[in-house]
C-alpha cells in the first residue's frame, strides 16, 4: 500500500504551455516589442521558435549534456539569433524568468486530485526547474496547502531521470516518517524524467498521458492514464 506520492509539477498538475505563452507576452511587452508595426504578426513565430528551442535545451538537460544556468541563455541566445533580435540576453532572461514564476495556471482537476490524495497519502512535488520560478508558482497557487514538499532540481543540482533526485526526496521524506520504496508511487507525464527516472530508483510508477502522446514502448509504467479521473480507480 502507497503512502508517500512522488508527482511532477509541468504538464502533470499545472499548465506549463499557458504559463510559458503568458510569460513570453508579457516579457515582449516589458520591452517594447510590440510598439514596432508588424511585430504582432512576428511574435507568433517566434512564440514557435522558442517552443522548438526549450523543448530540445530541456531534453539535452534531462540527458545531463548541460545545466540549467546554460539552458537559461542558451535558449534566447539561439532565439534571438534565428529571428535577428537584439536584445541583451541575460538581461531578457532574467526579466522571463521573473514572469514565468507569476504564472500559477493549473490543469482542470488538479486541485481536487491534489486534495483527494492529500487525504490519504503524503504528497511531495519533484520538479525538474529553475527554483526561483518553480517555488512561487507552486507556493502561490491553490494546491500549495496539499503540498508536503517540493524539489526543484536546480536546487538539488540534479535533474530526473537521475536516481540522485529521487534519492533526495525520499531522504526529506524519512526525516518526518519513513518510508520504503514499495510504499512509494511517482507520477508524471513525461516518459523519460518521471516514469524512466522512477523505474531506475525501484519504485511504482503511473505515467499520466493527457495529452496522448506517443507512447515509448520501452519504457513501462506499472499504471498509465489518460485522464485524472483514471487515478481514482487505484489511489
């Protein structure tokens, strides 16, 4: 019987794609991108430039081919190249980053689900991140008071799928009241990061797809759902 829920934060509890589009908005507007005539219509590439970038800077991450102070820049410096921007990069970083901790957007269920599982098991967020984005958007939204713990890998200075991570979140678990392994189910949407990373430490794992992605057929979850309402029938 479960008692400790391991459950990543982007795309498995919050909007991740509302929150990053929001961010990058407002962080054009912060530097008068749209005063130019035309621009309006650019942003929409670049909004998909930098989907393209991040997604492959991320994956790169996971794999442990870089860091997450690299992947901060890196991500606008390739951005600003392919679309000829002139912006200083650690500057516009930094004010991103600033917006994307602003955004608190939570998938539809997710507060009801976080609230159902609080009431019968411990609950801790692990989160691949940055912590000064990940930690406000967490703290300030309504699942926060259902929330044990949360580790952010830049704060560990090491990303899932590495067993290190997961490591780390059982240990603060066990300074308030042990737990085993068995006792302990990860949750998440990615394949890789969330169920490949749970495997490897030895624990359950429920790969949440609601996105129907497809499905990686080497990497075995005990559980996958496609909905939040398929995790009542077995938690």
């Amino acid at each position: 019987m479960y008692k400790l829920i391991f459950i990543d934060a982007d795309n498995t509890l919050f909007d991740f794609r509302e929150a990053q589009e929001n961010a990058m908005k407002k962080t054009f507007e912060d530097f008068d991108y749209f005063e130019k005539e035309g621009n309006e219509e650019e942003f929409g590439k670049i909004k998909e430039d930098y989907k393209i970038i991040n997604s492959k800077l991320w994956r790169e991450l996971e794999k442990g081919e870089i860091k997450e102070e690299e992947l901060k820049i890196l991500r606008f410096e390739r951005l600003f190249e392919k679309n000829s921007l002139k912006y200083n990069t650690k500057i516009f970083s930094e004010k991103y980053l600033e917006r994307l901790s602003e955004g608190s957007f939570l998938l539809e269920g997710a507060e009801e689900l976080c609230k159902y599982l609080s009431e019968k098991y411990r609950i801790i967020i692990i989160t691949n991140g940055i912590k000064k984005v990940q930690i406000p958007r967490i703290e300030n939204s309504k699942i926060n008071k259902y929330i044990e713990e949360t580790v952010v890998s830049e704060d560990v200075g090491i990303s899932k799928p590495n067993i290190g991570i997961f490591q780390y979140a059982l240990d603060l678990a066990n300074k308030k009241n042990k737990v085993t392994k068995q006792e302990i189910i990860m949750i998440g949407d990615s394949q890789i990061a969330d169920i490949q990373g749970g495997i490897n430490f030895g624990i359950d794992t429920c790969w949440v797809n609601l996105k129907n992605q497809q499905e990686n057929e080497d990497i075995k979850a005990k559980y996958t759902v496609k909905s939040y309402k398929e995790l009542y029938n077995f938690l």
